[in-house]
C-alpha cells in the first residue's frame, strides 16, 4: 500500500483563530488536514496533514500565500525563534523508503514557493544537510537580513531581499520527529539550563534539540524540544531526566505537551516503559499489525 506524505508547517500565529483557520482552510482544500496545534505564548501554529506529492504541493502554496496576506512580523511577539510569516516547512517521508519522494516534494514546493509567491526561501534537512532550522534563525530576522545583505547567504529560490512583514521560508525534507513540550514552574533560568543539558550540543541526548522559554500567559517556563532520533533516545528517557534536573534545581515539573503528531513506535517504546514490558514494539499493537498486513 503507497502511504501519502506528511508536512509539518510551523506559521508564526497562535492568538489569531480566524487566520489560523484560514491557513487551515487553504491547507485542507488541497490535503488531508490531521492536526492543527496553536499555542499563545509562543505565538505560532503547527498544521499537520497528509497527501500525495502534488497535493502536499498545492497545500503548502495555498497556505504560505494564505499566511503572507494575514501575518505582519513588524508586530509579532513570541517565545519562538522564527524568520518567517511561514516559518519552517518540513516533507516528511512515513516510510524511510519514501524519502525521495519527501526530497522531491520539498523541491517542487521550495522552488514554487520562491518563484510564483516571490519569497526568500532556504533549503535544509536533507536538501541541505547540516542545516537546520537554528542555523537560519540565529539572531532572529534581522540577522539573517543582515547575513544576506552582506553575502554570507543566498536564498536557494525567490528573491534576495527579504520583506520585514514576511520574512523568509525554511524548507526541508526530514525523517519524522517528535515535538515535544515540558513544562516547569521555576525561574526561566532553569528551563535554559536543563536545555542545555539535554540538547544534543551540549553532550545530552542524541538527535535532541531543545530551548528554555518563558511562558508568560500560562505563568510558566518550558523546556522545548524536537527530538529528531527518537529510536536513539527514548522519550520517556527525556521527560525523567528533566524531572530529576527540574527538582534539583528547586523546580517542579507541571506537565507536558505533544505538538502535533508522533510516530507510533515511539508511543509504543514509551509505553512499553511504563508498563516495564521486555520486548514490547509495535508487532504487539492490534492496530499496527492489521494495517502492516494491509499494506
């Protein structure tokens, strides 16, 4: 069975219901809309959603020209880095034996993206490995404005000068990840602390990206985290090493939160944990066996 495609576009809004579900609409007259997640504090949305590659295509144009006519980045405020109106745009393969066909995907909307809505966008992930998101966002969007002005970057599609109001567009292919949010009472601090500690960078947990936020409408601090191999290290993993670092450090951890969508052996190996079950994977999940044989 031929499995769609998955995106994952980060828009910089999450107060505004009516333009986060006019970016919805767009997205959902083309593809299959899963999820949509929106969060105040960090000011910014997260549309999940499936189709095949035309159809993650269309989606994405209709979203990103969507976005362009409703965000003004000259008045956005949020906890998250970002540099664009639509900010990072990933094409994610659901089998590792599709990643040409997200590599392809990615292309095809980068280089429409740049040429017909005329926007600065940036290749990475697979399409230019070794970057990533950070490597564009540093700064913020001044910097990188900065960092093309003085030639230290050209955009792979759309044109050099980057609109204030609009910003530019990251565009990548990657294998599925997790996007995952702690959330702590204590002083701001101690979030940036623990995510230095776990962040990959810092020698903690392979494949694992992570910021210290302040969230101020909610009256917390977050420890937000892309977990980009989560085979290599375990979520459950993760969330107990924060907890440990949270309390040593006079902090309590109060919850957390899934953005968007998860791969099912991950839920699968976080369970298995749980219930201290050897050897359990996703073979031992009814539903996961019927759709194996199905396809």
């Amino acid at each position: 069975m031929r499995l769609p495609l998955e995106s994952v576009p980060n828009f910089s809004e999450g107060r505004d219901r009516r333009t986060i579900e006019a970016i919805g609409g767009a997205i959902a007259e083309h593809a299959d809309l899963l999820d949509v997640h929106s969060d105040h504090d960090h000011n910014r949305s997260v549309f999940t959603f499936v189709g095949e590659e035309s159809q993650v295509v269309s989606a994405l144009l209709a979203a990103v020209a969507c976005a362009g006519e409703r965000i003004d980045l000259r008045t956005h405020r949020g906890a998250h880095p970002r540099v664009g109106a639509a900010d990072v745009i990933p094409v994610v393969p659901i089998r590792p034996d599709d990643a040409d066909r997200a590599r392809a995907a990615a292309l095809e909307a980068a280089r429409r993206i740049g040429e017909e809505l005329a926007v600065p966008v940036f290749l990475y992930g697979d399409l230019a490995p070794g970057r990533g998101p950070a490597f564009y966002r540093r700064g913020g969007l001044d910097e990188l404005r900065r960092r093309v002005e003085a030639g230290e970057l050209v955009p792979d599609f759309g044109p050099a000068d980057i609109d204030p109001a609009f910003g530019a567009t990251i565009v990548g292919a990657r294998r599925p990840l997790i996007a995952f949010n702690v959330n702590l009472r204590g002083p701001v601090t101690v979030a940036r602390e623990i995510a230095t500690l776990i962040r990959e960078q810092g020698g903690g947990f392979p494949g694992v990206r992570a910021l210290g936020l302040e969230l101020p409408r909610a009256q917390l601090i977050q420890v937000s985290m892309n977990i980009e191999d989560w085979e290599a290290a375990a979520l459950h993993d993760i969330v107990a090493r924060i907890d440990i670092e949270a309390r040593s450090r006079g902090a309590e951890m109060v919850g957390s939160e899934l953005v968007g969508l998860m791969p099912a052996g991950a839920a699968v190996a976080a369970a298995g944990a749980v219930f201290r079950t050897q050897k359990f994977d996703p073979s031992h999940v009814l539903e996961l066996r019927l759709l194996e044989r199905q396809g």
